[in-house]
C-alpha cells in the first residue's frame, strides 16, 4: 500500500512538473520547478531527467533549463485534434477559407519549427500545397515569425542566434538585427507577414490562436500566389481570420455543458 502511495505521489508530482513548465511559459531551471512543485532540489533534478528521456521535457539552448519536450508537444497537438475538436475547428477553418477564397491552415510551434496542424485548400487550378504535418521555418514563415515575436527578448533573441537563418526564397531575413526589427512590427500589430521570404512567388499573413492565458500557442494563416493576391490585399483579409481566431481561440478554453451527457 505505501508503495501505491509513493508511486501515485510521484506520478502527481511529474504531471505538476509538466504543468509548471508550461504554466511558466519559459525556460525553467529543475531547481525552480523543486520550488513550483515543492520537492526536495536532488529529487526534483532526477524526475526531470527521466521526463526528458521520456520525451516530454527537453533542455533549453543554454543546456540548462526545461521546455516543453516533443511528445508533450504531440500529446498538445492530439488534446487540440480530438474528435469533436476537430470537427468544429475544420469547419471554421472552412468559413474562413470560404470567406477569403485562398488557402487557409493552422500551424503551431514544434521545437524550432512550425508544423502545419489543418488546412483547408482552395479551389483554384493555380494553388502552393503544403501537407498537413510539414515543418516548415521560423523566421521566415507568417505564423512562424508571429510566433518569434510573441517570444520574451532575450529567449528570441537566443533562438534567433541559434537557428539557421537560410535564405528560402528572394526576400528571406537572413541578417539577425533586421528579423529583429521585422519582429518588434510584428509584435506590435499581432500580423505575422511572409512577403516572399519562405517560397518565392508566395505571399503569406498570419493571425494569433491563444490559449486561456492569452499565450499565442498556434496561427491562422492564409497564402496565395502573387499572381492572385499581393501582399496589401492580403492585409485586407486579417479582420475575417482574426475573427476565426477568435473562435479556435475559445473552442480552446470551452467546457462542456453540465447538461451533456459523459
């Protein structure tokens, strides 16, 4: 029975160790988190150990502090793809492309890319598919630099220092002080933009999907070929996807009814 007892406690302490590192929205030192969790500082150090061989913790650029790891960001991607989830957030993905006539998708951060999470196509002949489930870039996608800029300073600016800045198409940021500025605009206006930067002939604008705490933890884009729609005319579509947003936003942050039945 207390062996029961001991192995429910640290079942419980893990999962308030997960929970903190992701409440934090940060990178956090396993002497923090003894803290957060309250543990003793060794046995705190030994469950983050095991929780990053598990996949679910990974370290930091620096090597010292706790992310989020890659199947605690799968187990994320599955909670938002359940079933009904999916359903209600394809059919405003539906609308919206509707709406716009272009190519609408959803991506969320993995590790030091973006993974593009829905899309609903477009009609036309002339169209960029890019599958469900590609990575694609950070500094030079819409909703990869809207997230960058949603990121504290000095975290960006350590990422940005550490990702290859590679030049994808013509008008690629590749120079660290110029993607800077570009985010502080973005960060500004909550539009992440691509003009050209990850596919050459393709234009790209980018709204936030927050979570309950108003963290940006994925993007609602749409993209189009130049020959369809230039960069100023797709500003024009960033009320209809921020209202989309809005919606994925509190599907989100929803419970049930308490008169469903289980």
């Amino acid at each position: 029975m207390a062996e029961q007892r001991e192995k429910g406690s640290s079942t419980l302490r893990a999962f308030a160790m997960l929970e903190s590192v992701v409440a934090a929205d940060r990178p956090v030192s396993p002497a923090e988190l003894a803290g957060l969790v309250g543990m003793p500082k060794a046995s705190a150090h030994r469950l983050a150990r095991q929780l990053e061989e598990a996949g679910l913790l990974q370290r930091e650029l620096d090597g010292r502090k706790l992310i989020p790891g890659s199947r605690l960001n799968a187990l994320a991607m599955s909670l938002f793809g359940s079933a009904g989830q999916r359903a209600a957030r394809h059919a405003i993905l539906q609308t919206v492309s509707a709406e716009i006539g272009e190519t609408c998708n959803i991506s969320i951060p993995d590790g030091s890319q973006m993974i593009y999470y829905d899309r609903v196509e477009t009609h036309w002949p002339l169209r960029l598919q890019l599958a469900v489930g590609s990575h694609v870039p950070l500094h030079c996608t819409a909703s990869g630099k809207l997230f960058l800029s949603s990121l504290p300073a000095a975290q960006r600016r350590r990422l940005i220092a550490k990702i290859p800045l590679e030049p994808r198409a013509p008008n690629t940021i590749t120079d660290p002080e110029a993607l800077e500025a570009e985010l502080q605009r973005i960060r500004g206006s909550k539009v992440g933009l691509d003009n050209e930067e990850f596919i050459e002939g393709m234009v790209a604008v980018s709204v936030p999907i927050t979570d309950a705490q108003g963290r940006i933890c994925a993007g609602l884009a749409t993209h189009a070929p130049i020959q369809r729609m230039t960069l100023d005319q797709a500003m024009t579509h960033v009320p209809a996807l921020r209202r989309a947003a809005a919606e994925l936003s509190a599907q989100l942050t929803e419970t049930p009814d308490e008169d469903d039945e289980p």
